[in-house]
C-alpha cells in the first residue's frame, strides 16, 4: 500500500521538477543564467553545455556576462547563445556580453501561453499517472490484495497528492507569470 504512494509520490516529484526547470529556461524580464547555461556548443566535435565551457554571471538590469575558459570557443558560444536567444551576442576578449532587449506585451502574452501550456502538459502526465494509479488499486482489491476501505484510503490520498501537486503547479505557474510582466 505505501509503495503505490510512494510510486506515484516519486512520479509527480519527477514531473515537477522537470516542469520547474523547462519554465526556468523561459525568459523572464529579468536575465537569468538559467537562460543560457544549457545552451549546446559545437567544440572540438562534442556539444557541450555553456555552463561547462564558462562562468555565467547577471549584470543589472538587462545583462548576462558569460567568462568563456578557453579564449578559442568565446566565437563558438556568442554564435550559439545568439541563435538561440535571437539576441546580439558581443564577445569581449574572454567575455561575452548578452543584452537582452525589453520584452513587448505581445512577447510577454506569448510567453505566458508557451509557460500554460508546458503547466497543462505536466497536470496531463499527473492525471495519466493517477488513472494508471487507480487501475491498479481496482485490480488489487480484485485480487483480494486489498480491503474496501485500503481502497478508498488509498484513492483518497493519491488525490490529495494530486491537488498538492496541482497547487504546485499553480505556484509554478504564477511565479513565472509575474516574472514576465515584471
């Protein structure tokens, strides 16, 4: 019986944490180092993620500064942060200064949208994983693994798992909503 809570304790647990680090690569007001640090760099015939090629540092109000270790990649992580942000990436001797223009109320709008929609796609993987949760309680309490009332012990705490985890998700949700409009 703790098992199955556990199972599905540890799967909503996955799904968030997933959840919070797709939306802390979404571009806020603010720059974030989140915003590049995953970003791959072609170099010498591996990709590799800014952050292990670098230091990545925020300058108010609108700067990342990345210090590239090797002065031959500083050209190969201005060109991929610039693809991938769509901003100008200015190398600087060792340093990379990113400027990130202000955001447009229909760039912030679209963002929102993009942010519901990876939200809605995680409360859908919790919903799947509570349908599977479920089906397998029935056929427990089929089998005679489980008494009636285990069952609804069971139903009702992996609901309340659910809703904590939907109120995670709403937190997620609006913390990243005001970090847009900021």
């Amino acid at each position: 019986m703790d098992t199955i809570k556990q199972e599905l304790q540890g799967h909503l647990d996955a799904i968030k944490q997933a959840i919070k680090e797709e939306v802390a690569t979404v571009r806020g007001s603010r720059p974030t180092p989140a915003l590049v640090e995953d970003i791959m760099v072609e170099y010498y015939g591996q990709k590799m993620p800014v952050k292990q090629m670098g230091s990545i540092g925020v300058v108010p109000p609108r700067e990342i500064q990345i210090s590239v270790w090797d002065q031959s990649a500083v050209s190969l992580v201005a060109k991929a942060v610039s693809e991938k942000l769509n901003v100008q990436a200015s190398p600087d001797g060792n340093t990379i200064h990113v400027n990130l223009p202000s955001l447009t109320q229909e760039r912030k709008d679209e963002l929102i949208k993009m942010v519901r929609a990876k939200i809605e796609d995680a409360r859908i993987k919790s919903r799947t994983m509570r349908d599977e949760v479920k089906k397998k309680i029935a056929d427990m309490e089929k089998a005679g693994d489980l008494t009636e009332d285990d069952k609804f012990e069971l139903n009702e705490s992996m609901q309340k798992a659910v809703d904590a985890f939907n109120k995670d998700l709403d937190a997620i949700l609006e913390k990243k909503t005001t970090e847009i409009n900021e």
